[in-house]
C-alpha cells in the first residue's frame, strides 16, 4: 500500500517537535494550537526522583551488605562444610595358585593367570592386484603351556604369517616360530626361547554347564592387551560352520572382539576350559552383540600334544574319496529318490574307500548312528575317529539302504612343496558332464 504521508510534495502532513503536541500544517501555513493552562509538576517529579535515589541508595548498601555478609559466613563457617569420605581400607588382590579346587573371584583369577597370556603380533607379505608386493600386519591372543615357550594360539591367528612375535605381560617380547597347526581343528602351537614362563592349567571342558561364569583374557583390536571380559556360558555344544569347517563350541556371552582369538577361556578355578576364537564370534560378517565362542579345550588336547610333538597332527582319519554335499539338481540328474547325504564321485586306487566297495552313485547317510545330511557332517563325525578305527557306512545305492565296513586311512599331511591329495589322483571319467567335473575340482574331500 502505498503510504502518501511519507511524500515530500503532499501538502498534508504532520510537524512534531520535541515537548510539544502535533501542530496542523495547511500548505504553507501552520495553525498554531490554542494555549492550554500550565499544568503545577515540578514538585511532584523533584520529589519522585528524590524517592527514587533514596530506593537506589538502600538498594546498594543492602547489596554490599548481602555480598559482605555472605563472605563473612563463608569465612566463619568454612571449616563445617565436609565432603564424605570412605573409612573402608583398600581391598588388596591375593595371588592365588591355579590348583584345581580353590574358587576365586575374577579379580583374582587374573592376577592368578595374566603372566600365561601372551599378546601374538605377526606379518606377513603377499602381492596385490598390480603385483606389487605389499606388507600386511594382524594381531591375536595366546596363552603359554610350558615353562620352556610353547604357545597355543588359533591357527588362523598365524596362517601365511611370515614373522611372529610374542609379548608377555611383563612386557618383554620374543620371536617366535611355528611349530605346526591345523585349520580342521583352528589350533597352532609357537615356540618361543624363553624359560621359566608360567603355563597354564588344563581344565575339563566336559565340566563346563550353561550358567557357568567364564572369563576371557586376550588382546582385543590388536591394542587393548592383557584386557579381560566376563559373562557366562550360554551354551556348551553349539554347532557352528564357517567357510565349510564344522565345530562345536561353548558358546558365551563375554564381550569378544578381533584380537580375542587364540586367547583362553577360564572358569573361576583359573583353568584354560577353551580357546577363544573372535572369528566365528563375527560369523558371517554380520555384527553381533552377546555371543561369543571358544573351541572346547577336551577336543584339543591331543590336537595340542601332537602339533607340540609332531608338528602336525597325525592320524588323522581318511576317506580316500571325492565327495560333494547331494542337492536337488545332482538327485534329479542322477534320478536318485533322496536329497540329502554325501554323493560319491570318484574312489582313490588302494584307498578305505575302494576297499570297503564304495563307488560311483552312492550317497553315504549315515557313520555308525549319526545321520550325515553334509559334507559339514561327515568333517564332524570323522573328528570322533582315528586312522585305523573302523566304522559302519550306510549308504544309499540302487534305491535302497545298504551298509559297508570302513576302516579309516591316515589323511595324507600337505606341505607347501607337495601336491595336493587332488592333485595327486588321475583325473576320472565324468559320466555325469560338466557337474561331475566341477564337484571333481571344487567339491570337498573325504
């Protein structure tokens, strides 16, 4: 809206001046306002300011007085105002020895074990997508069984590691070698050139009930070294695959993290009862809160002795077969009437396999009384057995049940300058095309 009271060439406007009320202006005249009478304020506001300085006054002086006032109580009663101070004497930890039978309290089963858990560092050199080489670096756990250097640890903790160092809780270090491991069982052991070290104390896995509190001691994310989390079993015999290795673990609640692998799990005796592993605490890549896993300790004890003596583990029990999990697709193209077990695909020459009349077709689903539904199953029920236990092989042939006697080979050891068990073997025929040739190649073995 367009406001013309503001526009210089309107004749029509308002004049103000300072005291006075608006005069009229008419064009270039002013119209001058009548005279009002006077109107008697001098006194009134003489004596209102005189009141309000009285009140500015007294507000002043009782503010210095407040202010004083408040200083001075201060000063008088400084010494009544106390803080609550706690009279209990500091607890002190006792360092108890690991025996077996006496029951402790988390702070004094670390105190009791910490100098047994060892800090793992290792590199290693691997070449990138240029071909360059490149230096890499990760980090676990382990825990000291012998005065004389010999460390447990996970063996993918250590796979493809160039150099290992191990740290000690005192702080000194050492290098070490590795003496052997085993990815079927996901334990190693290291030496290291020390003695007087303080081992650890096996304890019964078997014992070990849902409920039970554990306690883990390990280096988590590589840099939070000789940390200890607390919780408790929340199961003892859960079944886990990852990457195609089946493991039963107790399964706890204590806070595992990458780094963890490899250290011990301990009850409130003080005694190893597993092997922390935070790889399968991250399964699947997938973030998890509340669950942890270790690989019972009565599963590796043997393992342990025969890497330590060995430097591999011997006897391990063989098929001496080629073998693949059976899917829909395999039952439908070998017009097979089940869906679930082991498919055979090729015997070794001489091998258990061939003598216990294996071949070509058959599905195995069944070792003794467990039911195999999986390659995953059949790695599980072989870790009950030794080479040269002889077992009972249900199988699938001719569209009927029917059962064979197998006694187990020793499982060929492979080093990096041998061939593989595949490479190895004569290539088959394929007579089931381009299926049988992938699951020769790619399939699992027995």
């Amino acid at each position: 809206m367009y406001n013309g009271y503001n526009d210089e060439e309107n004749l029509y406007h308002y004049s103000y001046r300072d005291g006075e009320r608006p005069r009229e202006v008419y064009g270039a005249y002013q119209v001058q306002p009548e005279p009002q009478p006077e109107k008697k304020k001098a006194r009134k506001q003489r004596t209102g300011v005189k009141i309000a300085a009285l009140l500015l006054a007294c507000a002043v002086v009782a503010g210095g007085c407040g202010f004083g006032g408040a200083a001075l109580y201060k000063a008088v009663h400084k010494d009544n105002v106390t803080v609550q101070q706690s009279s209990r004497p500091a607890a002190t930890v006792a360092v108890k020895e690991v025996d077996g039978h006496t029951l402790m309290n988390p702070s004094e089963v670390y105190a009791a074990t910490v100098d047994s858990v060892v800090s793992i560092n290792c590199s290693a050199t691997s070449n990138n997508i240029f071909g360059q080489s490149v230096e890499t670096a990760s980090s676990g756990s382990g825990f000291v069984i012998s005065a004389d250097g010999y460390i447990v640890t996970n063996q993918h903790v250590v796979s493809g590691a160039s150099s290992v160092s191990v740290t000690l809780y005192s702080g000194e270090s050492y290098d070490a070698a590795i003496i052997g491991g085993d990815s079927d069982y996901d334990v190693a052991v290291l030496k290291v050139e020390a003695n007087g070290l303080q081992p650890v104390t096996f304890g019964k896995s078997a014992d070990v009930h849902v409920g039970d509190s554990v306690l883990a001691i390990g280096n988590p994310l590589g840099e939070l070294t000789f940390s200890m989390s607390q919780g408790i079993v929340s199961c003892c015999d859960r079944a886990i695959n990852v990457d195609g290795t089946p493991f039963n673990m107790i399964q706890v609640d204590a806070s595992i993290n990458p780094g963890n692998s490899g250290g011990p799990l301990m009850n409130l005796y003080g005694e190893v009862v597993g092997i922390v592993s935070a790889k399968y605490s991250s399964y699947s890549n997938t973030i998890v809160e509340g669950l942890g896993f270790a690989i019972p300790i009565d599963d590796l004890q043997t393992v342990i002795t025969d890497i330590t003596e060995n430097g591999q583990v011997t006897g391990k029990p063989y098929l001496a077969i080629t073998a693949s999990t059976m899917t829909e697709a395999m039952a439908a193209q070998y017009n097979i009437d089940i869906t679930e077990g082991v498919f055979v695909y090729s015997v070794e020459d001489g091998g258990a396999g061939e003598k216990a009349g294996l071949k070509l077709g058959d599905v195995i689903i069944k070792l003794n009384d467990t039911k195999i539904t999986s390659m995953e199953d059949l790695s599980a029920a072989k870790k009950n057995f030794k080479a040269g236990d002889t077992v009972t092989l249900t199988i699938f042939r001719d569209g009927q049940n029917t059962t064979v006697s197998l006694t187990f080979d020793e499982q060929p050891q492979i080093t990096g300058s041998e061939k593989t068990e595949q490479q190895q073997q004569q290539i088959p025929s394929f007579p089931g095309g381009m299926e049988d040739f992938y699951n020769y190649f790619f399939g699992n073995r027995g």
